[in-house]
C-alpha cells in the first residue's frame, strides 16, 4: 500500500481486491470532468490511508472488463472492497467527508 493510488487493471484486479483488507477502486476515464475535479481527493485519500486501505484508480476506457463486471454504468464510480467482496459504492462527484464516512465504517 503506498501513498499513491494504486493503479488497477483487468489483469491485476482480483488479486488487488483478493491480497488486500479494504480496498478503495475509483472507477474513472480521462474524458469525465467529475472524474478529474474528484482526482486531487483520491489522492489525498491515498495519502491519508497508507497502510490502512488500499486507493486504487481504473481507467475504464482501458480496462472495461472489470467495469462490466461490476456494472459500472456511471462515473466516477468508487467502490470499496473488503476481504474481496463489494461492501459499499458511491456514484458521482462525493466530498471527502462523505468518502471518509464510507471507509471508517469498513475499517
């Protein structure tokens, strides 16, 4: 886990969600302004949960077999992973706080 969003494709996504307790995958593509203004928060959210959670960004343009199989239809989608399962989503541009609620309750 380091203090950068990790970057996750379709070949290394389910050993990402697999070998970590909770992981944090921003669903996002270069083309999305929200996707963009919601950037400088995913890396401070990075930054913050070192050692805690694992960030991780995926490019949905580039990697669209994982967005399918978890019918991301909209973005930024984030979605928080524990012990290899989906426990929770956030759909759209979301404040950090409420990011942050999201994962302390996954903590």
């Amino acid at each position: 886990m380091g203090s950068k969003p990790f970057h996750v494709t379709d070949a290394n996504f389910d050993e990402t969600v697999k070998n970590n307790k909770v992981v944090l995958v921003d669903f996002w593509a270069g083309w999305c302004g929200p996707c963009r203004a919601l950037a400088p928060t995913i890396e401070e959210l990075a930054r913050e949960y070192t050692g805690k959670v694992l960030v991780g960004k995926l490019d949905v343009d580039e990697n669209p077999k994982a967005a399918e199989c978890f019918q991301v239809f909209s973005i930024p989608t984030l979605i928080v992973f524990k012990n290899g399962c989906e426990v929770d989503r956030l759909v759209g541009l979301c404040p950090k706080n409420k990011i942050q609620g999201i994962l302390q309750k996954h903590l």
